[in-house]
DNA sequence: GTCCACTCAGTAAAGCACAT
DNA sequence: ATGTGCTTTACTGAGTGGAC
C-alpha cells in the first residue's frame, strides 16, 4: 500500500504542466478522441524508463494497482515494469505475467502503452506458442487489443515468422481505425524487410482493397518506381 | 580488461501542414 | 481525398573515453 502511494506520489512530483499539455493532445484525450478522457502528469519516457529501474521489483497486486490509475504515466510505468520483468522471467513466471496482461487490457488503452509492451508480453510469450488467442484479440471491439494482436507479431516477425502477420493484416484489412491501418502498414512493412515477395504478393493481391494508409506505410521500403505503380493501381 | 556514461547516426512512431 | 515531408520524441547500435 505504502509502496503505491510512494510511486505515484514520485511520478507526481516529477510531472511537468507544459509537457502534460502537449502529452495529452499528441495522445488525443478531447471528446470524442480515441485517448477520450486520458489525463498526464507530463513526463518523458526514458525519466519513466528510470523510474522503472527504481521500482522493478514491485509484485502484480501493485502494478494492478498502478494500472487503475487514471494517469497515463502511472499506466505506462507499470507497463514497463511488467515488460522488463518478462524479459527476466523463468517459464512460468512468463505465463503468470501473460495471463496478467491479457486480464487487464482495459488499462492498456492508449497505442504507446500497446506498442511498449505487447510485442515483448503477448508476441513473447507466444513467439513459441499456439497463437490462436491472437485472432480473438484481433476480432476485439477494442481497438487496443486489436493493436496489441498486430503488435505481437513484430516479435514473430524478428524470429522470422512472417504467416501471423499476413493473416492477421487480412483480418484487419475492413478496419475503421486509422490507428489499425498504420498499425498493419507498419508489421507489413516490417515483414516485407525479411521477405518483399511475400510483401508484394499480399499487395497484389488487397490492393484494392487495402486502406490507402496501410498501403502506404507498407510500401515506404519499395524503390520509388514500385511504390509509384503500386500508388497508381 | 571491464564497466559505465556519453555521443552520434539511423530509424521508428504519431500528428500535422501543405500541395496537388 | 491523397501524397509528401516536416516535427517531436524515443530507441538502438556503434564508437569513444574515463574510472576502477
């Protein structure tokens, strides 16, 4: 108890007005935005990624606690907490910390929060694993678990397991999100680095269908004249 | 010799402004 | 509506140099 009192009163007192002011419109929390509601102290990532060092060895209770925080930061700490623990951690210790995350997805609502985590977390513990909770993730009504379904495979992607990828850009190819589309442009384009046939076959083949910034962000690494044709299709 | 801190270049994210 | 390129922030790896 004292111990969550004492983070969050630290990460209050190292927050910063003008950065906050900036945090929380780079991060869309107006009305109607997808961070709607969000609220920041206003500090920068790596001075959250020392105060991750700090408390690295707080237990899940605590950072459950830290992740009901209604303060983006404070969410984003215990993230990263949860992320540098993975990385350390025995099998089981793995499993339990997977478990936990998937249990708490609400609080992982904002695409920082997702893209420091999920590949680490979910694409970590599953890089060697049945990978059929990642299709229900991207099925989500949550437009955060979706994210965190696509941002999974950039650790498949790294140990060249590039099919997850390709199905799950499939399966998002109708979404509404621009959030999702340059999510999915992004691993496609990743993937495309380790294998550009299998890239350019997915184009060809959703071409017409893709989300103009999926095509896009995926084509960013093709020479400019294959960019240019695959623009003008 | 090893370790840590630092700098630098390259690359990435999202948002955004501007031109077409 | 679409394409391009800029801005801000952050991470990574390589290289450097000092402390021990």
């Amino acid at each position: 108890m004292d111990t969550i009192k004492e983070i969050i009163q630290t990460l209050h007192n190292a927050g910063d007005a003008e950065i906050a002011k900036h945090s929380s419109r780079f991060f869309k929390s107006g009305p109607g935005e997808y961070g709607e509601g969000d609220k920041f102290l206003g500090i920068r990532v790596p001075v959250i990624r020392q105060f991750a060092k700090q408390f690295k060895c707080s237990d899940l209770e605590t950072l459950s606690a830290l992740l009901d925080s209604d303060w983006h930061e404070v969410r984003l700490l215990a993230l990263v907490i949860l992320s540098e623990q993975f990385k350390k951690a025995s099998p089981p210790v793995r499993d339990d910390i997977f478990a936990f995350y998937l249990a708490h997805t609400d609080r992982i609502n904002n695409w920082d929060l997702v893209d420091c985590s999920a590949h680490i977390i979910v694409g970590g513990h599953l890089v060697e694993a049945d990978k059929t909770i990642l299709y229900t993730l991207a099925d989500s009504i949550s437009l955060w678990e979706r994210r965190i379904a696509m941002m999974a495979t950039f650790t498949f992607i790294r140990a060249n397991q590039l099919e997850d990828t390709i199905k799950l850009a499939e399966l998002l190819l109708k979404d509404k999100e621009d959030l999702i589309h340059k999510m999915c442009g992004w691993m496609l384009r990743e993937m495309g680095k380790r294998d550009v046939q299998r890239l350019k076959a997915f184009l060809d083949k959703h071409i017409q269908t893709m989300p103009r910034t999926m095509l896009r962000y995926a084509i960013e690494k093709l020479p400019k004249e294959e960019r240019q044709d695959y623009l003008t299709r």
